[in-house]
C-alpha cells in the first residue's frame, strides 16, 4: 500500500509501505480521506511522537470502507462506510482500527467530508460535556472559533442551548463564527477578550482554549465564578506564572487534557468517548442542528501544502486529505 511518509515538516512524500492486517478485535478501513490536525504537523516535525505502539504514519482520523475484520469482530462487516478515531496511521490507503474507535457515518454526511469529524467531534464532546457539563444557559469562550474544533464546537454548544463567544483574527472569521452561531465575535488583533466579556457578561462559565501560556492570566480573568477552563492546545507556549489568588477567589478550575494518548478502554477512554459521540453528537448532525465544517478538500499527495495552509490561518473549518 502507500502512505505519506515524512521525510522532512515540508517533504510528505506518498510511498510504497508495509501493508497492514486487521488484528483480533480490529477492522481495516480503505481510506477515502483523511482529517487534518495541528497535531499531524508536530508529528511531521518531529515534536509530537505518537503513543507506544501506535502506527508512525501521521493521521488521526479518516473515512472509508471496512475492507476486512479481524478475529471476533461482529458489530462491522466488509463494505459497510465508516469514520474512525486513530493513534495515527490515518495518511494512508488503509489503516487498521480497534473497533471501539469506529463510528458509522452520520446521517446525510458525504463520506470524504467524515473524515473531518471524529477528531473534533471527539475533543469538544469529550471536554464540553464529558468534563465540564456545559449546559443551557451557560456561557462557553471558544479560542480560535473559526478553526476545526471552534467551528464545531459553537454548533455543539448552541445545540446543548449555551450562550457561545469566540475569539478569532479577522472580520471574515468572525463572520464565519456568527453565521454558526456564536453570539459575541471579538478580533483578538485588536480587542481585549477579557474586557469585551466582562462590557457583556459575567465571565465564561466555560474556556475552552488552544493557546496555553499565551493566555492563561487573561483566561483566569475572563471566568465566571465556578469558572472551568479546559487547555487543550499549547500554540502559545507551555510554561506560564498561575496566580492562585484568582483561581482561589472565583473558585475556578484549570483542567488539561489530550485525546491522542488516552487508553483504549476504561473509564474516560477513546472508546467511551466514541460511543458517546455516536449516541449524542451523531443524532444533532441528522437533525441539521451540526454540520461539518470542511474548509478545503485536498489530495493526500499535497499533505505538505495542506499542512502549510493550516499552520497559516487562513482557511476556516477542517481540512480533509482524499485519498
């Protein structure tokens, strides 16, 4: 089969790779197409190695065809579409999934355009939900609105009946951000997000945030009392001072999570998260209440160029490989 291989973060070349088999308890998929994520290009550049035992071939999630079943498989059967979680592997003509991070394709959803959900819809259900029991009424900061996981979860959020801000760089994304929902829009370039929730609201019940350090002060002070903020991107560095005075005085919370590392199964696991996915997140999509959101469709042979027009900002939504 072939693959994108690596050989430099701008040389993603597509070449002949050992053929994978679906093992006890796996399906192979024949890939149609293939998500893209800001964790594909740190994998690329070398900073994010995937978890022990997982595939080196950048790509955490795709669409496809179950193309065989390993051993004691009985819930998937060659032929039928699907969309899968991955470890990695997703850059691929097929890759091998353990069948609890396989999902069925969302109602009235084009095959290529799955390859855009597992990812997001696992990380903002995972973290809105699962971990913060966002509901109605409440406010959620979405940090990047106008990205994959921000496009989302602004549908997501306003589904569940919350009251939805975001933060994104130009008059165009905020646009964007309105046309999905969000309620207050404020251009990071040249507005105080704090000062801009604090005109308006209370604070955020909720932060949902990809920047990390940048951010962390300004986050605190942007939460309501009782306020979570759930980090989930480093995009502005690692390391930042914590003033616990604050995070004492509004009774706050910061929570830090990944997907990619989680076990299998278990308590809070990938395939605790899948399921809960496909029960509550899939019906919202058949409903219309969510859509994916595809900002470019590209060949998988241009991984460099579609790895480059992520990390410039200038599309909105998700990027999907087609393979």
């Amino acid at each position: 089969m072939h693959a994108v291989v690596a050989e430099s973060p701008k040389q993603l070349v597509w070449h002949e790779v050992p053929d994978v088999t679906a093992g006890p308890g796996e399906i192979l998929i024949k890939v149609a197409a293939a998500g893209v994520n800001r964790a594909d290009v740190l994998q690329a550049a070398g900073k994010y190695p995937p978890p022990p035992g997982a595939s080196e071939i950048i790509g955490m999630e795709v669409a496809g065809v179950v193309s065989a079943v390993g051993s004691g498989v009985t819930e998937w059967s060659v032929g039928q579409e699907v969309c899968a979680l991955l470890a990695g592997g997703g850059y691929a003509e097929y890759v091998a999934v353990p069948t609890g991070q396989v999902m069925p394709i969302p109602k009235g959803v084009d095959l290529v355009d799955a390859a855009g959900l597992p990812e997001v819809a696992c990380t903002v259900w995972s973290n809105l939900v699962m971990v913060a029991q966002l509901s109605e009424g409440q406010l959620l900061l979405l940090h990047g609105g106008a990205s994959g996981i921000g496009s989302h979860g602004i549908q997501v959020a306003r589904a569940l009946g919350a009251t939805v801000a975001v933060t994104a760089g130009s008059p165009g994304k905020l646009e964007f951000c309105r046309d999905l929902g969000a309620q207050i829009t404020i251009n990071y370039r040249n507005e105080d997000f704090v000062a801009r929730l604090r005109q308006q609201t209370d604070g955020a019940d909720v932060i949902l945030d990809i920047m990390g350090a940048a951010y962390l002060d300004r986050n605190i002070d942007a939460l309501a009392t009782d306020g979570q903020l759930i980090v989930i991107g480093l995009q502005g560095g690692v390391k930042a001072e914590l003033n616990l005075g604050k995070l004492l005085t509004k009774r706050a919370r910061v929570i830090g999570t990944t997907l990619r590392a989680r076990p299998a199964n278990g308590p809070n696991s990938k395939n605790e998260i899948v399921a809960a996915v496909t029960a509550k997140v899939w019906p919202m999509i058949a409903d219309g209440a969510v859509r994916p959101i595809i900002g470019a469709r590209m060949a998988v042979q241009q991984a460099a160029e579609a790895h480059q027009l992520l990390v410039s900002g200038k599309g909105s939504g998700k990027i999907v490989l087609t393979v």
